[in-house]
C-alpha cells in the first residue's frame, strides 16, 4: 500500500504527529509525509490512502491545506480512501477528526 500523509503546521506538533503515522505505515508499506508548500506541487498519483493532517485556523483548515485542495478538480479524490486529521484542541486528548478538508475530496 502507498500511503500519503500531507501535513501543514505551524509549531511542529501536526509535523511531528504526520511523521510519526508514515514511519509507523512503512511497515506494511510505502508512506511518506510530505508538508504542503505551493512552490512544490503534491502528487496524488498512485497513491493508495491518503491522511491529511493540519491545524485549524477559526474552525477551518489552514490557508496552505485549503489552496492545496482548491487546485484540484472538485471530488478529483473522491475514491481514494482517506482520513483528516489535526491535533486536538486545548483540553481535549489524542487526535479529533475534522470534514472540513473531507468535502474537497
């Protein structure tokens, strides 16, 4: 299986959190965590699941996450199997799902 995990962060815990689920996959598989920068587009071809991971800024996901998705045709991901996850919120434990990024694939 070939794993995606794109990631944005801003102090390193999203960035910690998406390495540690690509080398945690690359025992059955081939994983790579790639950070979302618009000077380096992200390839989704041949990709088997894709995670994407990131902070939400005002209860939406992050400018860098958002334009990285509206590039793509709408539902250009619609049948890759994915999950969206950011850290959790002050407060709370472990990892909240988020549908905000869901709606673009």
């Amino acid at each position: 299986m070939n794993t995606l995990v794109v990631y944005d962060s801003q102090y390193g815990n999203t960035e910690r959190l998406a390495q540690v689920i690509a080398d945690t996959l690359r025992a059955s598989g081939q994983a790579q965590a790639v950070r979302v920068d618009p000077a380096h587009p992200v390839s989704f071809q041949g990709v088997d699941l894709l995670i994407v991971a990131g902070p939400t800024q005002r209860q939406r996901m992050s400018p860098a996450l958002r334009a990285l998705f509206e590039r793509l045709p709408r539902r250009a991901l619609k049948d890759m199997p994915s999950t969206v996850l950011k850290p959790a919120s002050p407060g709370t434990q472990g990892i909240e799902n988020n549908n905000h990024i869901k709606s673009f694939l």
